[in-house]
C-alpha cells in the first residue's frame, strides 16, 4: 500500500514524513519523529497520556491520524522547555511533587498548557474540568490542581513583568 | 476476543469534494466507515470488532464543516467539532440546549475533535455487542445483555425489541428536543430527515441505529428557529462526571405564555435504543406552570410504560426526577 507524504509543523519545526493512513498521529511521533514524549496508555481516548495540542487544541494523538495533521501545527511535552530553562508548569510539577510514576505526566503538561495559554486565571473547577481528559493513578491529582494553580500565578507574575518591562522601555 | 491495540491494515480516502466522498460511500457500501473525528472509530478497528475495507475521511471537506444562517434557523455541517458548537456565540444564545449537551460530551479532548455527525450517529455502546460477539446486533440470533446472568445496568427499559441496547449520544436528545432536521446526501440524491426518524430502535432496524443506510452521509443538521431562545433544561446523570455516557440524560425545550407551560419537547436518553420523548409529560405539562406542585404532580408519568432488566430498575426514578428538575423552574 502506498504511503502517504506529510508535510507540518512540529514544536515550530518544518516536518515531513511518510506514514501509512492506518497510522495514528502518536504512532507517527513515536516511531517516525523520535518525540517519545507523548505515551499510549489505552489506545481509546479515555486516559489522555497521549495529549499534544493540534492548531493550539488538545487532542489525543492516538485517536488522530497521521495523515490528518498536513499543514497544521502541533505542539508536543518535546517542545514546552525553552532550551535548558524549564515552562513554570514544569517546574510546579517538580516542586510539588505532582507526579510519581510519571507516565501521565506529558499528557498533563500538555493539557494545563493548553489552559492556561487560554485563561491564566483559571478556578479550581476549571482546572479541573480542563483536565477531566487526563487520567492519573498515584497522585490522586490534587497535587497536580495544585501544581497548575500556582504555575498559572507564576505566568500572570512573569507576563506583568514583561509588560512593565515593554511600558519602561 | 483479544484486543490487537494497533490499527488494522486499511485503505485511507482523504476527498475534498463531497462528491469524491459520495461515490466512495457508493462503492465500498457497507465496507465503507465514514469518518467524522474519528473519537468512536479507531476503538472499534483496533478491536477488530468492525471490519471495513476502507475509511473515508470528511475531514478535509470544507464545505461539510461550519455553522450557517438559514432562512429558518441555523445549519450545523455534520463535520462541525463539538468544541466549535460549545464556544459558538449564536448556538449559546438561542439554542443554549444544543451547547449544554455537547458541553457533556466525553472529555475536553475528545470534544475537541469530535464532530457534530460523529457524535449523533455513534453506534452503542453495549459492551457486548462492542466485544464483538454475534448478538442480534450484530446479525445473530441472541442477545447476551438479558439474560439471568447479563450484567444490563446501562440497558434500555423502553423500546427494546430482542436488543436492549440505548443510544449514548448526549445531542441526539438535543436534538429531537429542538425538531432539528437530519440532511443526508448520497449518490442518487439529498433527502432530509426529521431527528424524531433519523434514530431507529431494533424493532424497525436492529442492526442500525439511524435511518443512515450504507452509501448515505449525514451532511448537515439544520435546526428551525421554532424553538429559539426558548426555556430549556439539560442534565446527564453518569457515573463519573466526565469521559462517562449517560445512565440517563434529559433535554427540555418549553414554550412559556405567561406563566404557563403552551408548548414542550421532553426527551430522555439513555433509556432505549433511541432518543426517547415522552409523550405523556408534554401533554400533562400544557396549561401548567413550572413549579413545586406541577413537577410532584407530572414526574411519575416519566417512566409510564418502562421494563426494567435485572439491573437497572434504578432509571425509573432517575426519569422521574430529571422531569421533576425540569418542572421545578
């Protein structure tokens, strides 16, 4: 069966690849791109572990195809760290131990981004709700709650300090 | 029956005109899956529960996709995400009810990409029939959700007909609420559906669950301005807040005059293999108002004429109380 050629935009890199249309989006990060990042937890759409934003929406990367991403962009855990300096949601997941195994981790990460890129005020209710998608075993996700919460203050903090910065300058 | 977890080997369309997906549609016939989002489909191809020869893809067909203003209301292309129907500005203003149910729709994912055609023309979710196994469903001879041993929790206490299956759609309730209009194209030509026909209960096909027949797409949904800004209630009872499909959904759409009830659609899901209305309570709501008194007097027609399965005499009073919620104002 003939593939079928890919051109997008992966964490703001130009990407083509071949992929076969049975393939799914995640099948194609992992096995085609190397960006291992996002996990397969259930294959289903039930526990979110493969969570990447597409056009800047979260979606589950294995219940997309690959074949359906030409032209658009989409954002991966691979590409939330700037370099070396990690995103404040990264950070507040270390700090406050909102993780254990890890393995819902990126998922998460990728979901309270795509948040808090939307409302960097968010309530508990709506972090909550944003992160209904995601399904965590260990930390019982108050940590995690608690985690997003304080990382959308760190946000509002820096984007203040960047607008005082522009206003000085 | 073991679950494989990878996709099978399956030929992919990818049409731009909705002509190219129409002949498609025409040539595979049953062999043919429409794709919509795709959020239901990869479950059951990775479990080989369903075998088609090749997936069409409406994704990249504009013109099936976007919400339009009609001579009479509104028009929803069926490939129309769920996340779209939610943050649309015109929906929210007068038909409130369709945001609200497609608001409870599975997770923020899942809605996401999700699409309006998908969502309404989902197939069961009776984890029998979804194993694979040769149920009446199915095409055999037997149906393994009633009987002595069958765990039926989630099954149907109305319109059963051998299956005891229910619809899992939370706008399809909407839907049949707002007298929404079902536009489906195939080669030979466009036919139009009321929301009330559009969903068929295993009495009338059992191994459907919409008026769709293979070579069919559903195009659009058009919803008359009848009901327009009019007072609606929704509410999803689930066992989880989220992800979860309804133990037992309701959407109301009431007409007040003055402080009276002149006109109502109550639409239960959950309970039969399609949206089901119930009849009884629209015409005991006429001339009454929404209160205390009205909601105790009405609710307990709710479940007029439901048999309960071993393990769900339980949505019975679920049915009543949703009604009773509605009434309350």
């Amino acid at each position: 069966m003939k593939g079928i050629a890919v051109s997008t935009t992966v964490n703001g890199d130009a990407v083509e690849y071949v992929c076969h249309g049975r393939e799914t989006l995640l099948d194609v990060l992992r096995n085609h791109l190397g960006l291992t990042g996002a996990k397969e937890g259930c294959g289903t759409g039930d526990c979110g572990a493969c969570s990447v934003t597409l056009d800047g929406e979260l979606v589950c990367s294995c219940l997309v195809l690959g074949a359906e991403v030409e032209g658009r962009t989409v954002e991966t855990i691979e590409g939330m760290a700037d370099g070396d300096k990690l995103h404040p949601l990264q950070k507040r997941f270390l700090d406050g131990a909102a993780l254990q195994c890890g393995i819902c981790t990126p998922g998460f990460l990728i979901a309270a981004k795509a948040l808090l890129d939307r409302n960097n005020n968010p309530s508990e209710s709506e972090i909550r709700y944003a992160l209904a998608g995601n399904l965590c075993r260990c930390t019982g996700y108050d940590k995690i709650v608690r985690a997003v919460s304080a990382a959308a203050g760190d946000m509002r903090r820096q984007q203040k300090a960047q607008a005082r910065r522009r206003a000085t300058r | 029956m073991a679950s494989f977890d990878v996709m099978p080997d399956i030929q992919l369309y990818q049409p731009v005109e909705l002509d190219d997906a129409l002949s498609l549609a025409e040539r595979y016939g049953d062999g043919g899956w429409v794709l919509g989002g795709g959020q239901d489909t990869y479950g059951w191809l990775k479990d080989r529960a369903k075998n088609p020869q090749a997936m069409i893809d409406l994704s990249g067909i504009d013109s099936l996709r976007g919400i339009r203003t009609t001579d009479d209301g509104i028009e929803i292309g069926a490939t129309t995400t769920l996340r779209e129907i939610i943050r649309d500005e015109r929906i929210n203003r007068d038909f409130s009810l369709l945001a609200q149910a497609a608001g409870r729709v599975a997770s923020p994912q899942i809605r996401n990409v999700g699409t309006l055609g998908g969502n309404l023309s989902q197939d069961t979710r009776c984890w029998y029939y979804r194993r694979g196994l040769a149920c009446y469903r199915a095409g055999g001879n037997l149906c393994y959700a009633d009987g002595p041993e069958s765990m039926n929790r989630e099954h149907a206490v109305l319109g059963a007909s051998r299956c005891v299956a229910v619809s899992p759609s939370d706008t399809a309730t909407a839907m049949v609420a707002l007298e929404a209009m079902m536009v489906v194209a195939s080669a030979s030509g466009v036919r139009s559906i009321a929301a009330e026909d559009f969903f068929v209960g295993p009495a009338t096909h059992i191994t459907q669950m919409t008026a769709l027949e293979p070579g069919e797409i559903l195009t659009a949904v058009r919803i008359p301005s009848k009901w327009a800004g009019q007072r609606f209630y929704f509410e999803k009872v689930a066992d989880r807040d989220v992800w979860d499909f309804a133990l037992v959904s309701i959407a109301v759409a009431m007409r007040l005059e003055g402080d009276s009830i002149a006109e109502s659609r109550f639409v239960c899901g959950g309970v039969a293999c399609t949206p089901h209305r119930l009849k009884n309570v629209e015409s005991a709501a006429r001339g009454n108002s929404l209160s205390e008194a009205s909601a105790d007097a009405i609710a307990p027609l709710a479940s007029a004429g439901a048999i309960p399965l071993n393990y769900n005499h339980f949505k019975l009073p679920l049915m009543e109380n949703l009604v009773r919620r509605a009434m309350r104002g």
